[in-house]
C-alpha cells in the first residue's frame, strides 16, 4: 500500500515589548502504511537450536532469509516548542526549547524498519514488530544563538577602525540524552535476531553514582534474563520496553570573534576566532546496555573532546 502522513502545526505569537517576539507552537505528524522489511522464513524452534543453526531451522531451505517489503506500520511525532527573540540594532538573539516525542519501531528517525541491516537496525522481535514502537529521539532539547556588534572603545580616528566594529557570536546546544535500549547480548532465542531485551523487575532508576572515573549510569537489578526456550515458551522475549533508559544528558557552547578591515574599495580582510566547547565541558557517553557484560550500566568514557580555538585569516579581493 502507499505510504502516506498528516503533518500539522499550530502557534501563537505575540510581541510583548518592541524588539522581543515569544513563540508557542505544536507540531506533529502521523504516518501511517509506513516500509518495513521482513523476514519472511524465520527460523522454527527445536530442542536442539542455537546461533550456529538458524538457517537449518528455516522452512524453506532453497532462499535462507525471504526479506518482504510490509506497508503496515504506524508512526508519530509530537513537539512543544517556546522560543524567544530579540532583534536590536547591534544585538540578535533566540533561544528555543522543544519537548518531543517520535514513536517509531525503527531503529532511529526517518528510517523504515528493517531497511539497514547493521545490527540493532531490525525489529528485536521479529514475531511483534509493533511491540519494539518506541522513542527514539531525546525528550528534551534547548537551542540558543547571539550574535552582537561591540562598540569602539576608542575615539582616536587611528585607533577606532581597529578596536571598533567587532562581532561576537555564541551558540549553545543542549539535549537531556539520547534513548537507550538494554539488550541480553547474544541471540538469547535462537531466532536469528540479536537485541532480544530482558524482563522488567523492578523501576528502571537512573543511578549516576560516580567513583573516580567511573559512572554507574543504572541500576542493574531492575533486569533479569527471561526463561529459557522450550516447546512450551520457544521465543521468550523480555517483558522491559524498547529504549527504556536515559542517557547523559549533552551540552555544547560555542563562540566566535570576527572582525571586517575594508583595506581598498573592493579589498577586505576578515580575521576571526572560533572556539568549540568553550567551557572546556566533559560530556559522557552512553552506558554500556548489554546486559551480558560485567561492565554493564557504567560510563567510563567521554566524548566530543576538549576546547577546540581556530584562527582564520581571509582576504577578499
């Protein structure tokens, strides 16, 4: 069948004193008869199965995996956002918050499930693609930018071309984690398929203890490994949703210094500065999510590096 999708906005604005405009808006969509690929000759249970023969088990031995191409899926997307803007003479500045939520079964957004066939891109459980629906994006994001003339600090005719007409700008990002989903490690099941997740003991509690160098992100014990297969259960699949787990929260700030010396009527030079992490800020990684590992729920590693300063030197003529 044809794919199709609502999309729908709505906002209100409103300008509460001259140069400062506030924002709320909704946006979503809804997409329905979404692709999906599956497998269409899955390996059957027997006493005697495990990873080193799932394509014995399929029913049909001349094609192995028979990927079919299913319109069927169901997928949604949900945002508040509040901005605020301040346009001045030499001041522009906006700072937007959104909260969100994308509802899919694939394995990231705007991916059809099964397209990619990188592990962790297929449904879990391939008997219940539906039960894997779930977020897949961070639920919270704060975007901001500035950019602003400086005035001359100086009066002198020699002076005023070099300390005057200089730009500073800045950025800042921030998200509250991406979705984490805990897996059992290897083909718990035998069905061909990693990513089989473990059954839901107790509430999923965001530790983030830290000894030395090393975070304990999440508690364990709030997961257990499902039974074994048998005759009577021969594809247990943990009861935990998909993506249940929070991570790290990420914040990035960035600025830059430029300045625009006119040396002839068609020459300019332009020097500027940029700095990435200005604050020199550690932002952690995710947690190890196999279950399988003694390492499990902890970080023990950072990511985006440290401050970052560039220098540029450009001439136009």
């Amino acid at each position: 069948m044809t794919p199709y999708q609502w999309q729908f906005s709505a906002g209100i604005q409103r300008q509460p004193i001259k140069g400062v405009t506030i924002l709320a808006g909704y946006v979503g969509n809804r997409a329905r008869k979404s692709w999906s690929i599956r497998d269409n000759n899955l390996a059957l249970w027997t006493p005697n199965a495990g990873t080193g023969n799932v394509d014995a088990r399929r029913p049909d031995q001349t094609w192995r995996g028979i990927r079919l191409i299913s319109s069927d899926m169901n997928e949604s997307y949900d945002a508040a956002e509040l901005s605020a803007t301040l346009t001045r003479t030499n001041v522009y500045a906006r700072m937007t918050y959104v909260l969100r939520r994308y509802l899919t079964a694939a394995a990231s957004e705007s991916l059809e499930v099964g397209i990619d066939n990188t592990p962790g891109a297929w449904a879990g459980n391939p008997r219940n693609i539906r039960g894997d629906i779930s977020s897949v994006v961070s639920r919270q994001q704060i975007r901001g930018l500035v950019s602003c003339q400086l005035p001359s600090v100086s009066k002198n005719s020699w002076m005023k071309p070099l300390l005057g007409g200089w730009q500073v700008s800045s950025t800042i990002n921030w998200y509250d984690g991406d979705r984490l989903n805990v897996v059992l490690g290897p083909d718990y099941n035998y069905d061909g398929f990693k990513g089989d997740r473990p059954n839901q003991v107790g509430p999923v509690n965001h530790l983030k203890w830290r000894q030395g160098n090393v975070v304990t992100w999440i508690d364990r014990t709030a997961f257990a490994f499902p039974p074994a297969p048998s005759s009577d259960n021969p594809y247990p699949f943990g009861t935990l949703p998909r993506n249940a787990v929070r991570g790290p929260n990420h914040f990035y700030l960035g600025a830059a210094l430029t300045k625009n010396f006119h040396l002839k009527e068609k020459t300019r030079l332009m020097l500027r500065a940029d700095t990435s992490n200005l604050l020199n800020h550690p932002n952690l990684s995710n947690p190890a999510m196999d279950l399988s590992r003694s390492d499990f729920g902890l970080i023990q590693t950072k990511e985006g590096g440290g401050r970052i300063i560039q220098l540029q030197a450009k001439l136009f003529f």
